[in-house]
C-alpha cells in the first residue's frame, strides 16, 4: 500500500509533545550514538551573506530502525527586524525500508529547541554538582528559556540569574519565565554568574568568550550548547584544560565545530581528553566523582537528536 | 508576515509543469554554474543495506536569488516486489531572505526524473550529429522512457531502439510507450543499439560498462545518466578517451561520480579533458564541430536543476 506522506504542522506538534518524554528519547538515542549503532553523515551547510543567514542539514538513522531522518534548520539573524523569528526548520522522516516520505513536521524549528533543551537536562542530570546553589544561564533567547525550564524534572534548586547584553532582553525574560517557578535574577556582568552559580548554560550566538578561565571556580559544572560552527564560541579554551570532565555530544563533530575545535586548535586538549555523553551515560567512573570537580558539556547537535524526537512525534499521531 | 509553508502533491505538480518550459530551465540553470553564480555545497549521501537503498541530498542557491533548495532523493530497489516504485524524493523551497520553508513539493521524485530528462535534452541539442538517423536508449525504466520523450523537441528523428536485459521490460516500454510517436524497436544486444545509433543515451543503475570502446562508431553523440555514484558504471572508460569532446555537468561532482570518475580513476582522462555543459552551451568551439566527432556527455545531477525546477513549480501556484 502506498503511504500518503502525513504532514504536522507546529500547532500539532506541541499537542503531541505534551504525551512524550523527551530526556528519555534523548538519552536513549546518545546511548545508541556513542555504541556506534547510530549512522550520522556530515552535517550539510550553506552559509548566506546578505542578509546573514545559515542553514544546517543533520541526517541519519539508528541502524536496522524503521526510519531515517534529515532535519534542516536555519537562523536568519535580521529576521527579528522583519517581525519574523530568527530559527526555522523543519523534520522529514522516511521509511528505512521503502524509502516513503512518512512525514514531513513543519515543526518551525522548535523540535530543534526541544531536542537541544533535552540534551542540556541529560548532561545536569549526570554531571551537575549533587547540591546545585544557583543555575546560570548565559543568553536570553529562546534556547536561555528552555534549558532552565527542562531543567526542573532534574534540578530541585529553583533560584536562577540569567546574563545578557542588553538590559531590555534581560527584562523580557523574565516577563516571559514569570510562571516558570524560578526566582530569577538578571546582570549585565558575567561575573555575578561565575561567581554565584555552580550549574551554568550558555546559549548564546557569541564569536568570543564569554567566560574566562580564571573565573570558573571549583564544583561547577558548565554546559555550552550555543557554539555549533567553527566560529561561534563562549568558553576560554583554557577551561575545557583545567576541566576534570570535558563531555561531548559526538566526538567527530566536536573536532570541528564548537567549544572543543577551540580548544584542540589552540592546543588545550585533544580527542582523548574528550568522553561522549552517551558513553558517559553508561559508565559511573566517567561522571562527575566529587563536588569539587569542574566538568564541562559541550554539545553542537547531533542527528539522533532529530533522529529520537522525530519518531516520537510521528508514533504520537499514529 | 509569516508564510504559510505550502504543500503540493504530485498531482498538482504535473498539473503546474504543462505551463513550464523545462529545457530552458535547465540551460539556464547550468549556464549560471558554470558561471560561479550557483553554490553547490557537496551532495549528502546514505546507503542501506538492508533492504538495498541510497539517499542523496542535494542543495544550493543562485546568488543574490530569491530562494535556496533542498533536495531529497532516495532509490529503494526492492521496491517494486512490493509493489511501491523504487524512486521516491521531495524538494523543499525556501526563502534566501528570511530561511522561511516556504514550499514542499512532494513529487515522489517525478521532478528529479523531469529535470533529467531535461538536461539529456539540452545535451541533445548542442551534441547530436546533425542528422541522426536512430536514438538508442539503454535501460527500459522510467528515465529510459522520459529521455526519449523529451528528445522529440530537440530531434526530428522518429526512431528509436531500446535496450533491456530482460524481454518483459522490453515488452512494457513498447506499450508505455505506444502514443509517443516514435517507432520503437527492441534488442537484448548492446551491438544493435552501437551499430544503427548515432544518438544513444544510458539510463541503467549498471555496476559494468554496458558499451565498449570498439563498439562506438564515429560520429556518434553518448549522454550517460545511469551513473551518479562512484559505483554505478554504464560506460567503458576508454570511450571518454577517444572521444573528441567529453561535456559534464559539473566537474566537481565528475571528479567523485559517474563515468569521468572511473575514466580519471583509470588513467584515461583529467580534469582538462572536461568541459562544462554549461560552459559548452555559451561556446560554439566547444560544441559538436563536425558529423565524425565522437561525443559524450556525463550528467550526475546538480542542485541547480533542482533550484531551477522548484521555484517554477512553486511560482506556478503563486
């Protein structure tokens, strides 16, 4: 019988999120990746000048699966000016049998979001400090929302400061996090985020650092999600040296995108130094061992994110 | 204003390409690659193996164009035992000023057949001998079929030979083919297509050359499809030596895929030796000088076809 190809439009979508646990999806898919049952390509990219924009095509499937996935996803950085949001994208998943299109998910890049959100609570929930006194959170975009609000399955502490560069961002989160159940502060001062946080997301589009090494103090655990290009960055290479832990989503992305390609390229740490947060999933010895210790995350998106959260919203509806 | 993505099926797609001109699409499209005004990024790739399939992803943009294209082609070849075609594919349309998805066309891979068969036709134009006394066509599937359909604007020629290795697709093709007005022989011999043809076109998923050297006679035009992996090989690799002009559509992807890949691979010709087609089609030198030439012409596929077929079928419905 030929399949006519379902198509979910954001609405949908969100209604069907609300029956499926994404951290399960995820960890479980990083589990598979780092086992090596997971086949993911290349990402594919197109970068655009005028205006700036970029475009990024993550695909793979979960070897002897029913599906294969690829999700493209952009960022157009002017779009705000236009009253348009930044982030797009969209899910198309096929049948890894057939190769039918069983569904394409309009979903407007918010299975991005949710997916890297999700990413950020697996790696709290093994590499957090036991007793987390303050959650930072660099960048008031949408990302800076939804880490601390996927957050709360894992987290009990329930008091957050958020930095950003301009005072009026910072204001609106916090109207828009207002019924978040967080008691959240806002700077403009890195510092007060170092200085007071052992728990830390940055979810910025930075180029430079943000934080630098000498700030990082001991028994913090930090989780970059915002770099996923060679260019972008938030961390002085440094700290991923001094860090106890350094976990990565996929090792072979890391080498060339993100946080760990800055710190490989100035000769800081090298792949061996670097431990995949599905083989840390799956080994006690390479989780966090005492609350002194530094660890740091750095993850750039992998295809079995898109690959997990994909299937989930597609069965959803089945 | 946010855009609604649109959705078109294949029903209403092949409704909107009565009203398109595909030929002039296509040569316009590789004009502008050949020119450096097209960016297209290398082609994503996955391979199946059980069942046996590929998935190729190709994507770009005309500069200063108004969109960018994704698209997504997969051959499961065990398909049709059950009952489901083997090629299957989308094209997603998105705006290169805001990354909005502003169209999926869901086209079940016809629009990757038309723009195709569109390209054999352009090759057609500029390298067939003169008069052409016979079109050979290897390969009895769908291209073999559109091939020759979209030839009958190009050649005057109203005989055709097909050959297959099997007698029943022969059988089909002849009645698939009753009311394209050609007269249609069939052969289970590669010799009765080398020896009566002067304008032959190869559109089989062949791991082994299908025509040797010796076989080709002068002045005899060859336009390659079947092959656009580094596996698949329609061609014996010595032809492209002998030949007097060897057309492209790409010469990056020629390097990796298709015929001039193994041609390359196995000493017979470089890079110099290739001339783009849409580099050929604004130079007459480069074209067909005289009746006695030999000439062959190896098309991989290109995003730009993809580029330039979406966007008139998605201006279509505007």
């Amino acid at each position: 019988m030929i399949i006519v190809t379902k198509i979910i439009r954001l609405s949908k979508i969100k209604e069907i999120l609300r029956s499926i646990d994404p951290l399960k999806l995820i960890e479980e898919g990083f589990v598979a990746y780092s086992q090596g049952k997971v086949v993911v390509p290349p990402v594919g990219e197109m970068i655009f000048e005028e205006p700036p924009g970029d475009c990024h095509i993550k695909y793979g499937y979960i070897k002897q699966g029913d599906y294969y996935v690829v999700k493209i996803a952009q960022g157009f950085y002017e779009n705000p000016q236009k009253g348009l949001p930044s982030i797009n994208g969209l899910n198309i998943l096929f049948s890894q049998k057939t190769g039918e299109v069983l569904c394409v998910l309009l979903d407007e890049g918010h299975l991005t979001n949710v997916r890297t959100a999700a990413a950020g609570a697996v790696v709290a929930k093994y590499m957090s400090p036991q007793k987390v006194n303050r959650i930072g959170i660099l960048g008031y975009g949408i990302q800076g929302k939804m880490q601390l609000e996927y957050l709360k399955t894992i987290i009990t502490c329930r008091d957050a400061i958020v930095w950003g560069r301009k005072e009026t961002g910072l204001v609106k989160y916090q109207q828009d996090m207002i019924d978040s159940g967080f008691n959240i502060e806002t700077t403009l001062d890195q510092e007060d985020i170092t200085s007071t946080c052992n728990l830390i997301v940055t979810c910025t589009p930075s180029k430079v650092p943000l934080i630098k090494a000498e700030q990082v103090r001991k028994g913090t655990h930090i989780t970059a999600i915002g770099s996923d290009t060679p260019e972008k960055q938030e961390l002085d290479p440094e700290i991923l040296r001094i860090a106890n832990h350094v976990i990565v989503d996929s090792i072979p992305q890391a080498a060339f995108r993100g946080e760990c390609f800055h710190a490989m390229k100035n000769g800081k740490i090298t792949k061996d130094d670097m431990v995949e947060l599905g083989t840390m999933i799956s080994s006690k010895t390479l989780q966090r061992q005492t609350d002194d210790e530094i660890t740091v995350a750095d993850l750039t998106g992998v295809a079995v994110q898109d690959i997990q959260i994909s299937k989930a919203v597609y069965e959803g509806i089945l």
